[in-house]
C-alpha cells in the first residue's frame, strides 16, 4: 500500500514538472503575415510577425527606443524558425525591423518587419515558416507547430499582360474585445493589382495547430467583406484564442495564368493572416472603447510618394488622434506599418486634455520599399481593448496618374504602382484599361453555377436561388436586405439579423444617437493630414480636401 502511494506521488510530481517546463518553454508567437509581389523582375517577400513583448526577436527589455532598429535576438525557440521554400531551401530568419512595442508590460506586445528577395519562380512556389511557438491559448494545448505559408505564381496574367501580386494586411499584434457581448473584427485586406479580395478560414494544411480554435457557433467569418463577428457570451474571461484566415485575390470572369486557363472566381494566391484574440471582463458597451477622432486621416485613404519626394527626403508623416475614455483611460497606440518608420506621441493640436496624439514618419528606403505599404493603428486602453483600425496606404515611387485618367461605366480610378494604364478598377461587369469592354457570356462570368444570357450591354446572370448579385458572388441572407445605417455591420442570425452599431450609436438599425437620442442618418466628414501630400477623400456624398502638416521632426528624418 505504502509503495503504490509513493508511486502515484512520484508520477504526480513527475507529470507537475513536465507540465512547468512545457509551460517555460512554450512561445509567446502573437499572430502574423506573408505577402509577395514581383519587383523589377524578382520576387520581393515581405512579412510582418507579432510576439509577447521580450519574448520576439528584440528580446528583454525591448522598448520604444529600439523602433526602427533591425534586432535578432533569438532565444532557444525562436532560433531554429526559418522561411522555407518547397524543397527545404531556407530563404531568409524571423529577424526584423521592430515597428511597434507597448510601452506597458501588461499586455505587451511588439511587433516588426523584414523584407527578403528571391528569383522568380518557374512552377507554383510555396514558402512557408513552420514550428512557430504560438502563446498558451483557451482550447488549445501547448504546442510548437503552427505554420504561415503563401504559394506564388508569378505567371502572366491575360487580363493584365503581367504577373499577379498576392493580397497584403496589416495585423494587430493583438486584439482586446469585451466578455459576453457581440464585435466585429475588420481585416483590412487589400490587393496591389486591384483584384477583388475574400477571406476564409485557414485550413489545417495551411496553419497547423495554430489554426483558427473559437468555441463553435460563436464565430461567423464573411468572405466578401472579410469582417468576421464574434459572439464571447461562452468565452473564458482573460484568456486567449486564435484566428487563421487566408486572404484570396480573385477575379470573376474568365482569365489564362500563363498557358493555362484559370477558372472564374477561383483564387488566384493566397496571403495567410493570424492574430490572437484577448476576452477583456468589461462592460459590453461600444461608446467604452477608445476611439479615433478629428482630425484623423479616413479609413483606406491612398497616398503617393514620388521620386522627386525621396530626393528631398520628405518623410511621410501621418497623425492619429485616439480618446482617452474617463473610466479605463486610453493608453497606447498599437502599430502594424513597414520597416524603419518612427513615432512619437505628442499633445493634442486642438488642445484637448481627453485626446492622445501619435505621429508617424517613414523616409522609405528604395529598391526593396517600393510600391505599396500599408499602415494601420490601433488605440489600446489600460484594459486591453482595442479600437477598430485606421489605416493608409501609400504607393512609394508613383504618381498620380488619376489626373489624367478617366474611367468608364462608373469605374473607380486607382493608381496601381508602375502601370498608369492600370489605373482604373472597374465596376462589376466591365473590364479594360479605361473600364470600356464589357464582359459578355463567354467571358464566364456568373459564379456559384449561374447562367449567363446575353445583353445589351453587360451580360445578366440567373442565379441559384440561394445568390444573387451581378455575378451571383453573394449568399442570400437576412442581411442582403437589411439596412444597417450609420455604418453598422450586420451580423446574420438565423430567420433574422443583428446590426452590431458603433462607437455612440445605438438601436435595432443603429438608428440612435448615444449624443442626442434623437433618430439620425449621419454623415461625417474626416479630414486626412499628410506632410507629402493633401489627398481628396470622399465620404458618403460629403467631398472633403485635406490639408498638410508642414511640422516635420528633423532628427527622425
């Protein structure tokens, strides 16, 4: 008797033990990305990683005096994680330029960007970065294999007579959302070519065990919008969970990638995006979280920075204004943008004691950094609960073609980098350089087994009862025909929906004024400050012009 209780003591001490050292040994990996584009006839890789702050490639006692740097601080885990072609090849370490790091260690986070060149491809290319040590997460046991990966092909698209460019996000380093209430994350998916962008859930074979682990019906994704809605009444408080998405560029209609015809509607490549949630014990109530206000830039806006720009050294310079709420109070700026920018935080402009002021500058470095970048920001409160993003998008050594461009059949004009006759992307149903050809039944272009018939004009798809949509791309639901207002998202229930409102907005459509409690449409007007250049924004039918910020800081230039 007195043996068998000294086993099972031994075997209880033992199974403790292995538990603390998987425990110490378990990575702090908070999210990432990979996006690739094809550069003066190579392949340029760019990626952004995440990591519990100290525990990333800038090591202990990182801090806001280390942006800006390149660091390769690799401890025991991190050490061994290489990116990997398909035959093994290593290409290039998890090392980068640290771009963003809390100033808190509660919550921390930093977060930082490398880019790596590689010769074209001749077949599909796959790269991927494999036995990532992601942190301890809610339904999840500890583990050290999760996986990033892109596949490249660098074949001549027929529509474009050039290679495609994989979609690219920015990421939060984390995201903080409320206990027991509803949110809505906001990918924000781009694509530098001007293809349409879905989202869907990374498979297994794609992300590893660091795949996607939210409790089951608690989560819808929208491809389309890529928004995805979370519902954390069955969530653990404090704990952490992961999302896996894959970004997929796509046109909708018939193209050849190089000798071989592409299927309408299929992907054309696809860009991996993984973050980590955080279930923060708050009040479920929107006008709590920190939010962006005047004069901060509007969502999405496109900027240019031109050669004649680099050879003054004009740094772009970007300013965000966050709220510091009066119960939890704002504390910092979460920040996901290239490689060897800067940011300070400064006083308010307007003199406001509640508003918190981060201003970012980035002198680009040619031949890598060129073409599109993406910045985003987010506030972070003394919680941990983060706002939505604000994000820009700047084209490095391009000009503004839109001048001179004039688009068809409501087409949208969009400079892309290093085409001017690209400039324009087109409504649905036309296609050209200028939006002029519609497309027509043999261009293939109803989706989800639509038939297509011929028209004056565009082509007209009947879809299955289960589409609709020009090119029947969208699933009917109870939010196809709901009128969410004041931006609010719509979040489909079955037989009915939810209008999930924001920040001051209340009511079943988001009706509501939290300011007045009167009933209202809104329209805001925003206004973008940029030092290189002022850029018209539009805002529902309000057109505003921005102006520029001529205080430049000498010393980060």
């Amino acid at each position: 008797m007195k043996y068998g209780l000294m086993i099972n003591i031994l075997f209880g001490l033992f199974i403790f033990n292995l538990f603390l050292e998987l425990k110490a040994i378990h990575g702090k990996f908070l999210g990432g990305t990979i996006s690739w584009m094809v550069l003066q006839n190579k392949l340029r890789l760019t990626y952004r990683l995440a990591w519990e702050k100290g525990t990333g490639p800038c090591g202990p006692g990182c801090n806001i005096f280390d942006v800006g740097k390149e660091v390769s601080y690799f401890s025991t885990e991190i050490a061994s994680l290489k990116w990997v072609d398909g035959n093994g090849t290593i290409l290039h370490d998890v090392s980068y330029v640290l771009t963003s790091v809390s100033r808190s260690d509660m919550n921390g986070w930093e977060q930082g960007e490398a880019i790596f060149m590689a010769g074209l491809p001749s077949t599909p290319m796959f790269v991927r970065l494999t036995h990532i040590p992601w942190i301890m997460s809610s339904n999840t046991l500890a583990n050290d294999n999760g996986m990033l990966e892109t596949v490249i092909r660098t074949d001549l698209i027929s529509d474009k007579g050039t290679s495609n460019q994989s979609p690219y996000s920015s990421l939060p380093s984390f995201l903080g959302i409320a206990h027991n209430c509803t949110s809505v994350i906001e990918i924000p998916a781009e694509d530098p070519d001007g293809d349409k962008v879905r989202c869907r859930w990374a498979e297994p074979s794609e992300c590893g065990s660091g795949r996607t682990n939210l409790p089951i019906n608690s989560v819808w994704l929208d491809p389309g919008t890529c928004k995805v809605t979370v519902n954390t009444a069955g969530y653990d408080v404090n704990s952490t969970y992961r999302l896996a998405v894959m970004l997929e560029d796509y046109v909708p209609y018939k193209v050849n990638v190089g000798s071989k015809q592409h299927r309408t509607g299929t992907a054309l490549s696809k860009t991996p995006w993984q973050m980590t949630l955080r279930i923060i014990r708050v009040a479920c109530d929107n006008t709590l979280r920190p939010y962006f206000v005047f004069p901060t830039l509007k969502d999405n806006a496109r900027v240019f920075y031109s050669k004649d720009m680099y050879r003054a050294r004009t740094p772009v310079h970007i300013s965000y204004y966050l709220t510091t709420l009066k119960i939890n109070g704002s504390l910092d700026f979460m920040i996901s943008g290239p490689s060897f920018m800067k940011y300070v935080y400064e006083s308010d402009d307007l003199n406001r004691t509640d508003v918190m002021k981060l201003s970012v500058y980035w002198t680009p470095k040619p031949p890598d950094q060129i073409a599109d970048f993406q910045f985003c920001v987010w506030g972070v409160d003394t919680m941990g609960i983060t706002s939505k993003a604000k994000c820009v998008i700047d084209i490095i050594f391009e000009y503004d073609y839109c001048n001179q461009t004039q688009c068809e059949n409501n087409g949208t004009c969009r400079n892309i980098f290093d085409n001017p006759l690209e400039s324009c992307v087109c409504d649905t149903g036309y296609v050209g350089t200028n939006c002029s050809q519609a497309l027509q039944c043999h261009d293939a272009p109803c989706l989800n087994n639509g038939a297509c018939f011929p028209a004056n004009g565009p082509f007209i798809c009947t879809c299955d009862r289960e589409y609709t949509g020009v090119h029947c791309e969208n699933r009917i639901t109870a939010c196809t025909s709901a009128l969410c207002q004041n931006e609010g998202t719509c979040l489909y229930q079955p037989g009915s929906f939810q209008c999930i409102c924001p920040v001051n907005f209340t009511g079943h459509l988001c009706e509501i004024s939290s300011y007045t409690g009167m009933y209202v449409y809104v329209q805001t007007k925003q206004t973008t400050l940029f030092t290189h250049k002022p850029v018209t924004t539009t805002t529902k039918s309000t057109i505003v012009s921005s102006t520029s910020v001529s205080n430049t800081i000498n010393h980060l230039t």
